[in-house]
C-alpha cells in the first residue's frame, strides 16, 4: 500500500494554530511553518471515511463514550508495544495536558512538589505551577553525547519530599527514547519514596527503527502501574490534535476512581463526537499508515542529521531516537535566546520553538518539527544557511 507524505497542504487559513497565528506569535506572517507539534499530512484514508459516514449522518447528539472505544486503546497498546490493558482501565480525557491537570488535581495536593526533567514540553512546568503545585526541576545530563536522567538527582528531590514525578516519554524534545533500565531506574526510586508518576506517552508510536523501542512504564509490573497515570493519544501519531480527545491509564481503581470523580466535578467528562470516532478508527486501521509514517519521518532525520553536518556545521544534533521534534544546538552562532529567535524569524524566515520556553537549558536552543513533507525541510534548512551565509556564520 502506497501512501504519499510529499504532497504538500495548503494549511493556511484553516483556522490552523500552525501557521494563523504566525503574526501573532511571531511577529511575522511570511514564515515558513517548523514549529508546534503537529504535522502536515492528512489523516489515514480510513480515518477520513469513518468521519465522512459519521458527518453524512446529520444528528450530532451527546455522544456515548462506548466500550468499544475502550477496548480500540486497550488492543493498540497490546499489538503495538505489548502492554496488557484492561479496557475498564481506560478513563476519558479533553487532551493529554487536561488529563495531566485533573490528575494533578485529583491525585495531589496544593503545594505538593512535582518533579519536572528539562529541557521539556513547556506545558509541563506551567501545568504544575497554575495549579499549585511546587515546581521542582531535575534537569537532564548529558553523557556520552546524549540526554540522561539524573537519578542522584531526583532521589534527592524525592527523599525531600515530591509527591510525584511528570515524565515525558518518550522525550520532548530531547528525541530520547528512555530504555528498559531507565524506566525501570525510576520507577524503583519513585516506589521507594511512595511518590506518583504521571506519564506523558503521547509519542509512543514514534520511535526510529535504530531507536530501540518504547517501553510504556506501567507494564514494567504491577507494583509501578498501581503509582503510574500513563496519557496516550492518537494525536501525533496520526495527526488528530484538533480532536482533544485522549486517553488515560490508571490500573489502580482507587487512583482511577478519583481521576474520574475530579473529571467530572470539573464537567469535562463530556467526549467529542467526532474526536471518538477518529480515535477509534485510528487505532483500529490506521497500523499500516503509521508504520509508512514512521520510515518517512526516520528519512527526514537522517536528511536533517546529513543536511547539519555537510552544510550546518555550526547547529548541532543528538542523534533523535523517536518523535519527528528534534532539538537544535545553535550555541556556537548564538546563545542568547531572544536574538536567536530574531535571526530564525527576522532573517531565515523561519518558525521554530524557542528553546528557553523549554525550561533550564534551553537557551541558545530551538525545536524543529520534521513531521513535513521532505521538500519543506529543505527549504527551511536553505533559508536557515543562507541567513547564515549572510552573517558570516557559515561559508557561502
């Protein structure tokens, strides 16, 4: 089955964050789109079809959040990373980040420290502080030309007292794809010191064919599901976001039982139609799709790590295990963050996430999104090296 990621989407004027917002974002219109964590490619056909049948219909009632749907997260999550779900396990949610806001809410309490691992997803700190909770970072280290974890780090922050840990996993927007032993690492420091682990795996499906494989932390045991709150969502994987609907994992039923309780004293327990059809279908048909996604975004990287090292050499890259949002060293051209936003957007002409939003260590940083057709990459990697030809940076 052929399945083509080249064609360009004229996306502008959808109504699309992407590239609407530019202007106000930015500062600029004229950019080219490298940014926030979508992608430009169509849903799979079968996707499309199920919500042709489901619009052509007419009546858009309340919708019943069905065990069907249930049991469509729990069979991908068995087939594709071997994790044995019970589909009673599966709790609705508007959205991976207002799943983790109502976990926050239902699981903890105000002033309680949680744990935050930067560079991360920046909806990460500002989900803990807005709801009053004690930020608490434990920043990556770096080892052998890679992000790690460090767990003398988060011991000291868990014996002093946090009551969970937000982890990313796989890693925004670090690429990394944590190994059996480093999640195994963790969640035996986090059952020694009783604390909660809420777990952000809404780019479990993206993972390189080098990358090795990714490991949902609650099917480690028992033991480390009955602490873990793991969010999925076919949203990256098959390009769903504007759906906000997601799907949350709690084995534990009394942990379960007070998730739901604060889903609904918040009225957010309502589904959205449309978003639980697409849902289910993805997960259901959308397998052959993904896996043609996955070797064109494998391709991007490898197109990006070549592009960087024969005509980039200043912007350096760990080599991206999983996700299509790779992290950016521009720190030999610039390391203060707000004139390297002023070079990317004023003089490339182009969108990428600032990496200081991304917490300590992001300065002198900026995320790349290549979920895009191949064309596009290199266009913005041109405007990138042509702007840097001008300032001298790189050689003409």
């Amino acid at each position: 089955m052929n399945f083509d990621f080249d064609r360009p989407v004229l996306r502008k004027g959808t109504g699309c964050k992407k590239w609407d917002l530019l202007g106000t974002l930015f500062g600029e219109e004229d950019l080219l789109a490298l940014w926030i964590a979508d992608t430009e490619f169509p849903a799979p056909l079968p996707v499309l079809e199920a919500l042709h049948r489901r619009v052509d219909h007419g009546v858009f009632g309340y919708p019943v959040r069905g065990r069907s749907v249930r049991e469509a997260v729990a069979a991908w999550e068995r087939t594709r990373h071997g994790w044995d779900v019970d589909p009673d396990w599966v709790c609705h949610a508007p959205g991976v980040m207002p799943g983790v806001a109502v976990a926050l809410e239902a699981l903890t309490r105000p002033g309680d420290g949680v744990v935050v691992q930067p560079p991360v997803y920046h909806p990460f700190p500002a989900v803990v502080e807005a709801n009053d909770r004690k930020l608490l970072w434990n920043p990556l280290v770096r080892r052998e030309d890679r992000y790690v974890m460090d767990l003398e780090g988060l011991e000291g922050l868990l014996a002093g007292g946090a009551r969970a840990v937000l982890l990313c996993s796989p890693h925004n927007p670090v690429g990394r794809v944590w190994t059996r032993e480093e999640l195994s690492a963790l969640a035996e420091l986090c059952g020694r010191y009783d604390a909660l682990i809420l777990c952000d795996e809404i780019h479990q499906d993206i993972v390189f064919s080098d990358g090795g494989v990714h490991v949902p932390l609650a099917s480690l045991g028992k033991e480390v599901a009955r602490r873990t709150v793991t969010f999925v969502a076919p949203s990256k994987t098959f390009n769903l976001a504007g759906f906000y609907t997601s799907a949350v994992v709690i084995s534990d039923p009394e942990l379960r039982r007070a998730y739901e309780t604060r889903l609904g004293a918040l009225c957010l327990g309502g589904a959205n139609q449309l978003g639980l059809v697409a849902l289910e279908t993805a997960y259901r048909e959308g397998g052959p799709w993904l896996d043609a996604l996955v070797r064109y975004l494998e391709e991007n990287r490898n197109t990006l790590e070549a592009y960087l090292r024969d005509r980039l050499p200043g912007v350096r890259m760990d080599h991206p295990q999983g996700t299509f949002v790779f992290w950016l060293d521009f720190r030999d051209w610039e390391e203060d963050p707000e004139k390297l936003q002023a070079f990317l957007v004023r003089e490339a002409r182009v969108a990428l996430n600032d990496g200081a939003t991304f917490g300590p260590g992001g300065a002198g940083f900026a995320r790349i999104n290549v979920g895009c057709p191949r064309t596009m990459l290199l266009e913005g990697l041109e405007r990138i090296r042509e702007a840097a030809v001008r300032r001298g940076w790189v050689r003409p």
